[in-house]
C-alpha cells in the first residue's frame, strides 16, 4: 500500500466531486497521519468538505485559491 506525505489536487474548476474524494483519500487511508492535501480552486468556489478535513491555510492569487488542509 502507498501512502503519501503530500496531494495534490487540481481539479478542473467547475468540478463538483471534490468533497467524494477527499472522502475516498480518507477511506482508502493513502495520506500518512502528518500529510498534506492541497487543492487548487477558482476563488469564488464555495465546496462544502466533510468534517474529517480541516483546512489548515488558504492562499489567494489572482482567480486561483489554494487550500492546505489535513484529514482527521
């Protein structure tokens, strides 16, 4: 089984599956305990993640945010 330190995520903007899968990462338990998700979305986007991801930092730049986060 890999696991990973670091994803990223890069979805096309307009994409609405993000939250399944954050969940997938979750359940098939392929980020190590101290690893990073980050996620490249339009700065207008408002996704609605489960409460087992928690954002840890978000960065703005031009159209673009970028969200840090872990899974608990």
């Amino acid at each position: 089984l890999n696991r990973f330190n670091i994803i990223f995520l890069d979805p096309p903007y307009k994409e609405k599956k993000l939250p399944k899968i954050i969940d997938n990462i979750l359940e098939e338990k392929i980020l190590e305990s101290n690893g990073i998700i980050i996620i490249h979305r339009h700065k207008k986007e408002n996704d609605q993640f489960s409460k087992k991801f928690k954002i840890l930092d978000e960065k703005k730049y031009g159209i673009s945010k970028i969200l840090f986060g872990t899974l608990n």
